[in-house]
C-alpha cells in the first residue's frame, strides 16, 4: 500500500489550510459517485478495477499468450493515453538490460504510433525485417494520424514478411466498440480486438486492454495490478474519511500550493524505471487540469540524473516549483558497494553498504536542501516496483486527479485543447474536407 507525506510542505502552507478543503473533496468524491459533475459521461475509470471480471482477465491472458507463443518482438501502436499507461508499467517492472540479451522469456515490446519521426519508423522497420513480430494498433477513436501512419506501415509489412494467416493471429485491435477506421479494419480482417469503453478516456485507460494486454504480452501479472487498483479503489474511497485518505491530501495539498503561487509540480523519482510512470503521469495531470487558463504545470525528472542538470534550477531558480517524490521502499535485487584496497576514490567509506542506502540518502539529502531552497516537497512511498504497487500508484494518481480538478473548477475529463495543432496539420496537408482551412492557413505564412 503507498503512504503520503506531506510534511515537508507545512513550513509553507498551513496544515490547517489543506484540512480547510474537507468540504470540497467531499463535495468532488460525490460528485464522481453520483455523477454529477463535469465531464460525467467519462467516469467509468473510477470503479474499473473492481469490475474487472476474471473472465475478461483470462481473454486477456489468452491473447497475450498467443502472441508470446508466436511473436519475437510486439509493436505497441498508440499514443497519449493510448501508449503511455502500458509503457509506465512495463518499464517500471521490466529488467533494464534482457531485451539487449539473446535468450529471452518474453517478446520484446516496441513503441510505434507516438510521433511522426521518419526516421524513427525507417529505423524500426528495418529492425523488424528479420523479426518475428506482431502488432496492437491502439486507437480508442480509431482516426489518430501519428498511429494509423505507424499501423499503416506495420501491417503491411507484417502480412509480407509472415503471410497473411499469421498476420491475422500476431495483429490485434483496441479501440471503439463500432466506430473508426481501426475498427472497420479490425472486423474486415478478422483480427481479434479488444474494446474500449465509451466511458473511459485515454489517459484513464491503463486499467482496460490499452495498458492490461500489453502489461500481459511483456509477462507482468494482470491480476496482481488490478488487485494493487482494487486495494486503491478501497482506501480513496468516498467514504474514507479526509485524513486517512492519500488521494483527498493530496489533490488538497496541491490545490492549496497552487493557490499559494506554487505553480508548477515536478514528479521526482529515484528509481530510472519509474521515467515513463512521470510520463503517463504528465499527461494524466497536463490534459485534465491545464485549461480555462488555469492548471499546475506536471514536470517530472529522474534524480540522481537530473540533480547534475535541473537540480541547480531546482535549488536557486524562480520559487513557483514544488516537488513530489516516488519513493520506493524496498529494491528488487541486492548489490553491495565492495571494498578497494588503494582506495584511490575515497569511497572505503561506502564500503559493505548497499547501492540503495547511498540513493537513499540522496534523497534524504535533496530533500532538505530543495526545502531549505523554498521548495515545498510531498513524498509518496510504495514498498516495492511490483504489480500491486504500481497497480495501486496508477489508481492513486487517476482519483486525486480527478478529485484535483473538480477543486480546481474544470472539466478534468475533456481535452479541447488537443484538437488546435490537427486542425492545421490537416490544413497544411491539404486534407480533404479541409479546404477552407486550408486557404485561411495559407494565407497566414
Ligand atoms: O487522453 C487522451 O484522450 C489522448 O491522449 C488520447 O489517448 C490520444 O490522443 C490517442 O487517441 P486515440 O486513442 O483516439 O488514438
């Protein structure tokens, strides 16, 4: 189970304050129950973990083995909330360096769909050449440029390269139940798919097929993560009171640091596995609250690495920053630092102690120096980088958002904003149905 902190943000905002937002947490978590609030036909992400049934599970499971049974390699294809969820958990639970290993117990992952680099997919596709590999083309809309371009090529060279029967059993679909282009493919070429619920957003879509099958391909226990979610669920509930519940104090403690000029929030952490969990955590935070003019802005680094770049910043810069850090309690392995005999860079001291007790008291240290800095600091501990722990910071993150922006006053569940750079892509490309936008943009440059 995770634990907050908050302590190191009291020197300054007032605890009295942050408790001051009881009502209005209250106010959002019923909101969210009965439905009342903005953007209410999108809350099917806050009792998914414990409807997720046992069957949907083992189809999930069953999927997932066909294509660890027939695939070297598996292309996720989406972007935003449709890649970053399956990301975060895959790399915050895969060993770094067995995809770089010859013998290896599961297909490696790949990412397409998430940018339109030439090169990118050039490089890709040529690395797939002389590879065994499938696809999940991930589109909850199903008209998303960047991964159609991805799905276009992957497919193609998919059916050429392993024919198209076993293309038919290596490419699966997860998007909309009847619409868009994804869908019509998926039923004209019988490939096994997945749904996405209408009720539920990309970036709250971690705990559906968008994040669950991929987690499943790259060999992590689906059931085990769900239960993590389950225990989450549980502990923010509405019915816990204020105190004890992480979710309410900290989309509180947030609030009231953005209220105090505190406008930015960088999510920190001492673990590089957890880079793409600040990742999808940008955009969980980023496109629910920034908006109407208003929002915390999500940073993320990964410490040590970026205190020998942004920590400077971090220290000295302008004091509109505050910190949360990822804790984690426990490592997954065991490495001691060994003893030199000449000793030459003065680390004897160091000598028997394991790697972890040095980060931790990196962090220990930082986080005294950052508040000493005028950086308030909120800590978050999970005991370990397993399932049930990253099962149950997911959750934890998606409630206290949207509990956050209810406080906030905004529609946490749209984003308008996303639709500005398409338009004039399509224009700049000359889309069909585009043409007047197309003069307009024109007539710009
Ligand atoms: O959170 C969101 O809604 C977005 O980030 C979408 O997930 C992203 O734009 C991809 O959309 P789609 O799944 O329709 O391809």
């Amino acid at each position: 189970m995770i634990s907050l902190n908050i302590e190191k943000t009291l020197g300054f905002i007032s605890k009295e304050n942050v408790f001051a937002y009881e009502a209005q947490v209250k106010a959002a978590q019923e909101a969210l129950e009965n439905g009342t609030g903005k953007g209410n036909d999108f809350l099917g992400w806050l009792h998914l973990p414990s409807s997720i049934t046992k069957e949907h599970l083992a189809d999930l499971k069953a999927t997932a083995q066909t294509l660890r049974n027939n695939c070297e390699v598996v292309v996720v294809a989406g972007i935003g909330g449709s890649y970053l969820g399956a990301r975060a958990v895959i790399e915050a639970l895969s060993n770094s360096f067995t995809w770089l290993q010859d013998k290896k117990t599961a297909p490696v992952i790949l990412y397409a769909g998430h940018n339109i680099g030439e090169d990118y997919l050039y490089e890709l596709t040529e690395y797939l050449k002389d590879k065994k590999f499938g696809v999940i083309n991930i589109s909850k809309s199903g008209t998303t440029t960047e991964t159609a371009l991805a799905f276009r090529l992957l497919k193609k060279q998919c059916e050429d390269q392993r024919g198209k029967d076993m293309a038919k059993k290596v490419i699966v679909a997860i998007t909309d139940a009847q619409k868009g282009a994804a869908r019509v493919t998926a039923d004209n070429e019988g490939y096994k798919s997945f749904i996405i619920p209408d009720n539920v957003g990309g970036r709250f879509s971690v705990l559906t097929p968008v994040g669950l099958l991929p987690i499943a391909i790259a060999g992590f226990d689906i059931e085990k993560l769900v239960a993590g979610a389950v225990a989450m669920e549980k502990a923010c509930g509405k019915d816990v009171p204020f105190a004890e519940n992480p979710a309410a104090i900290y989309a509180a403690t947030r609030n009231e640091l953005y209220k105090n000029g505190k406008k930015i929030e960088i999510l920190v952490n001492y673990n590089p596995k957890l880079h793409y969990v600040s990742e999808w955590w940008k955009q969980l935070y980023g496109e629910s609250e920034g908006k109407e003019n208003k929002g915390i802005f999500p940073a993320a680094v990964d410490f040590s690495t970026d205190l020998h770049s942004m920590g400077q910043w971090i220290q000295e810069g302008e004091r509109t920053i505050y910190e949360t850090v990822i804790s984690v309690e426990k490592t997954q392995h065991s490495l001691q630092v060994p003893s030199d005999e000449a000793n030459l860079d003065g680390l004897n001291f160091l000598a028997g102690k394991h790697v972890d007790e040095v980060n931790k008291m990196a962090e220990l240290g930082t986080q005294l120096a950052h508040v000493d800095g005028g950086v308030p600091n909120m800590r978050i501990v999970i005991p370990a980088l397993n399932e049930e722990s990253i099962g149950g910071l997911l959750y934890f993150f998606e409630i206290a958002c949207g509990i956050s922006g209810y406080i906030l006053g905004v529609n946490p569940f749209n984003q308008p904003g996303v639709e500005a750079y398409k338009k004039n892509m399509f224009a700049l490309l000359n889309k069909p149905g585009y043409e007047e936008e197309s003069k307009a943009i024109q007539a710009r440059l």
